[in-house]
C-alpha cells in the first residue's frame, strides 16, 4: 500500500503558512515594481500593504454576503474601517 501524501489543503496551518507565502510574494513583487531594496523596513512595510489589502477585501466580502442582523456586523466594519487606514 502506498503512503498518502498531505497537501497543503489537508490543515489549516498549512493554509496559514500559504497565505504568508502569498503575502511574501507580494511584498517581493512591490518591491520589483516600486525598484526599491528588498531590505527588512522595505520588506516589511510591502508585506504590511499586501496582508492588508488581502483583509480588506476579505472583510468586504464577508459584509456583502452577512445578513443585516448578523451580531458580529459592527467589529467587522471596525476591522475594514482598520485595515483601510493601514
């Protein structure tokens, strides 16, 4: 019997860990475009921008998609209204 193999699908660590890598390859392709040093400030602060967009438009599609009474409505709009200012 062959062994199965885990994919990345198979934990949601794993899909954490996919994020970050998509995250980082972002920040690197901001840092292409804008020919600015991959140094760590750099880095960071693309990887900063890259995450938050990510978060925005997660936090806009969970608002579209939730119904008008739905408790958790209001920390959702906190967190877009955040992740808007970064």
């Amino acid at each position: 019997m062959e062994p199965r193999s885990v994919t990345a699908a198979a934990s949601p660590a794993a899909g954490a860990a996919g994020s970050a890598l998509q995250f980082a390859k972002g920040a690197l392709r901001r840092l292409a475009l804008a020919k600015l040093e991959p140094t760590p400030a750099n880095f960071a602060r693309a990887y900063a921008e890259e995450s938050h967009e990510q978060a925005v438009s997660g936090y806009r599609e969970a608002l579209a998609l939730a119904p008008a009474n739905w408790p958790s409505r209001a920390r959702a709009i906190d967190a877009l209204f955040y992740s808007l200012s970064q």
